[in-house]
C-alpha cells in the first residue's frame, strides 16, 4: 500500500482512545485529528483536538472516520451524519436495533458515495463471524454465546445516561455450570439472559432518587429488561478503588452432529485485559477493510458478513497465501 491511510476518531472516551493507541501500533495508517463535542485540551498523540462541528473541513482530509460514540444515544444520530461525509466503522452493538441502523447507514452512505462499516467489534463483530461459520461446518447444531465476566461499554454508558447517575459500571456474569455443561454436551438450548447476570455498579448524584434509578435500569429493553439484574450503589471512591478497570471476554460455542453419535464442539474464547482498547483494534483493522473496499467501489452499509478477511491484513494477497494459508 503505497500511501498511508489517513484516519480521524469521532468521540474521545475509552473507545477513541484506545482507537488512538491502536492506530499507533499500523504502520500503514495516520491519524490524522480527533473530534469531540467536548474542547479537548490536547490528545495522547499530539493531533489536533476539534470539535464535532469542524469535521466537515476535513472532507479531502480523512480517508476513514472512526466513530467511537456509544450506542445508546451517540451512533443513532453521528452514523448517518458521518457517513454522510466519510467512510466510516463503527460498533454499534444494540443487536435488537442493527437493522433499522444498517438500513439509516445504508440510505446514508449509498447517498453520499461512501463505505460504512457498522457493527465492528467483538459482538457484534468477531464472535458474529464466529457463529456464521460455526452454523456453516455444522447445519445440524446450537449455537450458545457467554459474555463476561467483564465491562460491558455498550450495557455501562446506557446506565450512565439516566437522570441522577454520575458515573456507573455494568459487569456481565456467565452462570459457571452452564458453560460447563456445554463443554459437556449436556446443556440444552437456551436464551442469553438465562445463562447471564447483569452486576450495575452506580454512583448517583448527590439527592437522586435511588429507587428511581434502580427501576429505570432494570425496565431497560434490549439491555436489562430480560436480564436477571443486580443494582448496587457505591461511593465515588469505591468505584474508583473497585471498579476503575475494563476487563472482559466470552465465548462463543456450538454443539453439533455430523453423524449419529459422532459430535463436535467448536469454541472461539476471547479474554480481554481491556475491552475499550481491543474493541478499538478491531474497528482499526476494519479501517483498512474500509479504505480499500471504497477504492474498489465499495457504497452504502456493510457487516463484518460482507467484507473479505484478506482486506484487514496491511499484508498483501500473495503475503497471505505464502505465510498464513
């Protein structure tokens, strides 16, 4: 690849930061600015620091926007604005909403002449690439998917956002035995929620309605309603003390029969020191995907579904047949 690919972060939080370290880590890539609603007084990488508002001023100057914005409220609204100007990879991961925002980024970016990836990550994302390919070795199977123990960024800026909360974690807890029994083969199929359990840590704002609180967490639909849910209040300095990492991880299983009696189990793990800065890794990966997907013609929404594998790799096709095949 003869020139760098020039990339720009929308949103500084966990995410953007991580997106910065790890653009740091191609040696294909630049980055090229950082956009934020808030005036940032500097970045870890010395680029500039703009508000949101400027983006547009760098049209012909960013080959890929990163939008690291959270699901809940942020990627609703940037998404279709962005890719309106840019090719774009996001991680919007309320999985029950990805087709009405696959269909917004869709109509958005087909519009303007872009690419947007959207839904990169790790699920959605890696353990979706996961569970395709695993239905397709085996037709006749179960699919299980086990997140955590760990910060969920999606799950914790959702709480974050209701009246009354300062600051707030959210730990997803798998249910031990059921994963073994997978491993097993003795589990039946079940949901998600009832193999999980949703730890909210929260800090309210001095004078919040506690109960008030608890209640808007555990009514949440797609997050928390079909959850069994525990909301525990701490101090500011407990959280800070206890709960000021991002760790995370999962697996996804599926069991399955190619003959009768003869069974298989296949099983992608994840575990994750920080989930921010490895979510961040992905989404630059996928950058590359981006970039080259536009320079072949690439318009309008994409999945991790539809984007070659040989596409994330700065390595060359030939590369990859003779090193990695």
């Amino acid at each position: 690849m003869s020139q760098k690919i020039r990339i720009g972060i929308v949103g500084y939080g966990n995410l953007g930061k991580g997106a910065e370290l790890a653009v740091r880590q191609n040696t294909d890539m630049e980055l090229v600015a950082v956009f934020s609603r808030r005036r940032l007084e500097k970045t870890l990488s010395g680029v500039p620091a703009l508000l949101v508002d400027e983006a547009e001023a760098y049209r012909d100057k960013i080959d890929v926007m990163l939008l690291c914005g959270g699901s809940a409220t942020d990627l609703i609204e940037q998404g279709p604005r962005f890719s309106s100007l840019f090719n774009t990879v996001d991680s919007f991961d309320t999985h029950a909403k990805i087709p009405a925002y696959y269909a917004a980024m869709e109509q958005s970016a087909k519009a303007s002449g872009k690419a947007a990836a959207i839904s990169v990550g790790w699920d959605p994302g890696l353990f979706s690439l996961n569970r395709l390919l695993a239905g397709a070795v085996l037709p006749q199977g179960t699919d299980y998917t086990f997140w955590g123990k760990g910060v969920s960024q999606g799950h914790s800026d959702a709480v974050r956002r209701i009246p009354g909360v300062k600051t707030a974690k959210q730990y997803t807890v798998p249910k031990q035995e059921a994963i073994s029994g997978v491993r097993s083969g003795t589990l039946p199929p079940v949901n998600a929620h009832e193999v999980h359990v949703r730890d909210c840590y929260v800090v309210a704002e001095p004078g919040a309605d506690l109960a008030a609180i608890e209640t808007a967490i555990k009514t949440m639909p797609h997050y928390f309603s079909d959850y069994e849910t525990h909301v525990s209040f701490v101090s500011e300095q407990e959280f800070e003390a206890s709960h000021a990492g991002t760790p995370h991880g999962g697996f996804v299983f599926r069991t399955g029969q190619t003959s009768p009696d003869v069974n298989h189990v296949m099983e992608f793990a994840l575990k994750l020191d920080s989930n921010p800065e490895f979510t961040a890794s992905v989404l630059v990966a996928y950058a590359r995907a981006v970039f080259r997907l536009a320079q072949h013609g690439g318009r309008g929404a994409y999945t991790v579904f539809d984007i070659p594998f040989g596409w994330l790799s700065p390595k060359s096709a030939a590369e990859l047949r003779q090193e990695l095949l």
